[in-house]
C-alpha cells in the first residue's frame, strides 16, 4: 500500500508555472523523491512544462525549495483553481510545496 500524498500540479491561465503541493504542512524530510515526483505531476501539461518545471530547480536541492504555504482552493466552469492566500483567509488550506511564483 502506498501512503505517499499526491502531488498537485497548477499553472496559471497563461501556461506559467504556479505551484506543485500536497495538503498539509508536512515534515520536507517525508519527500525524498519530491523533484521527480513534482516533475511527474506536471506531465499532464505536456513535455515543455515538464522540462520548465527540471529546469527550474536549476540544480538546487529539492529541500531547499520546499516550504509551507497556504492556498485557496475555488472552483471554476474550467476546474479547480488554486489561490496564494494566508493563513485565517476564507477557504484557505496548508500546504508544503514549491511555489513557482
């Protein structure tokens, strides 16, 4: 059985890259594949963000790129959405991520 959380992959409405995460503020130690994990999720947006998202980490260690943050999940006609937000705002949830933005 594999426990590992899923990685959700994001981009902006104009194809920018905007954040891969799991829920929850989770110890970095936990994600020992998290670049090519990251770059996994990213593949359903096809090989060029794929490739944006290696290049991006530009050779430096994963954990030193993985943080806490918060986001605010909404719902579109287009899907799910996922907003930057603090902690206490409306609808925002933890997570540990890469920020892109």
């Amino acid at each position: 059985m594999n426990d590992a959380p899923k990685w959700t992959a994001a981009i902006t409405e104009d194809g920018d890259l905007h954040s891969a995460f799991v829920e929850g503020h989770l110890d970095f130690a936990g994600f020992p594949n998290a670049a090519a994990e990251i770059v996994e999720a990213f593949a359903e947006f096809g090989p060029d963000i794929s490739e944006a998202v290696s290049e991006s980490f530009d050779g430096e260690p994963i954990h030193k790129q993985l943080c806490h943050f918060w986001l605010r999940p909404e719902q579109t006609e287009d899907g799910e959405k996922h907003f930057f937000a603090r902690e206490g705002d409306a609808g925002a949830v933890p997570v540990t991520g890469v920020r892109f933005m």
